[in-house]
C-alpha cells in the first residue's frame, strides 16, 4: 500500500508542477517578416545568388561550347581516335569541375544566408526573452518551423501568442 502511494504522488507531482507553469507561442518568421532590415538583408542575398549564379552559368557556357566545337570536330572526322579519346577525357575532368564548383556555390550561398540572417536572429531571441520576462512567461514555443512543419503538434487557441509583443519590440526602437 505504502508502495502504491510513493507511486501515484510519483505520478501527480508532474502534473502539480506543469499546471504551474506559463507557456506561449510564437512565429518567428512573422516576426522575421515583420523586421524592416529583412527586407535588406533579402535584397543582398538575392543579388549574391543571382552574382554566384552567373558565375557558375559563365563557366557552365564554357563547357557547353567546348561540348559543342568538340562534336562538330569528331563529326567532321577533323580529329583522330585518340583524339577524341583524350578530348573526351578532358571535357569529363571539366565536368566535374563543373559540379563540384556548383556544390561550392551552393555552399557559400548557405553559408552567406548564415551570416546576413544570424544578427537578426539573434535579436529575435533577445527580443523573445524580454518580453517572455515582461508577461512571466516559462516556455514560448515555436509554432511552426521555417520548412512549414510544426515543431508543435498541437497548441490550444487558449496559449497566448506572443509574436505580435515581439515586433512591437523590434520595431518600436
């Protein structure tokens, strides 16, 4: 019996202790969208897509062209076996260059995305933190993550929502 107790208080102390506890929501990209520099911050990692981009198309066209002189030259028998054999063997080489320099480009636009939005980021947070201390809040929750998929399952509509307190902070500056 004593057992059975220790065990349903073990149970009930959990419950005790989340009903004390504030929790909220929040959409960080409504307050993402909401913040005046995002719009700039945009802009310049658009207009470096767009340069890295060209970038690769330039190099891209240049294979294109070499593909190109490199058919009309074996079709017109201008070139011998071994030729062709040792011009395919470059063109491969400069393939792979070619989709390796596409990875790097890649990588670099992510890595660029990283440091235009990580100052933003970092004053949401801050931004979420005080007014989660201003309205005793415990846990604010990320209604959704940025791939549209809800990070939480279900939120009552009864959970205050915080987002619109958070841009009132960011912008009221």
């Amino acid at each position: 019996m004593k057992r059975l107790s220790i065990t349903l208080l073990l149970l009930l102390v959990p419950l005790a202790v989340s009903a004390q506890l504030k929790v909220a929501v929040m959409n960080p990209d409504s307050v993402l969208d909401a913040m005046p520099e995002t719009e700039q911050v945009q802009a310049e990692l658009e207009s470096y897509i767009q340069e890295r981009q060209n970038a690769f198309q330039q190099r891209y066209q240049e294979w294109i062209d070499q593909m190109t002189a490199y058919s009309e030259q074996a079709e017109a028998g201008n070139i011998s076996q071994e030729q062709q054999l040792q011009e395919e063997e470059r063109l491969n080489e400069l393939q792979q260059e070619l989709n390796s320099f596409q990875q790097r480009i890649q990588q670099q636009i992510q890595q660029r995305q990283t440091e235009l939005f990580n100052p933003l980021l970092v004053r949401v947070e801050e931004a979420m933190a005080e007014v989660s201390e201003e309205m005793g809040y415990d846990y604010v929750l990320n209604r959704a993550s940025n791939m549209g998929d809800p990070i939480v399952y279900y939120t009552s509509d009864r959970a205050p929502d915080i987002t619109q307190q958070v841009i009132d902070k960011l912008t009221q500056n």
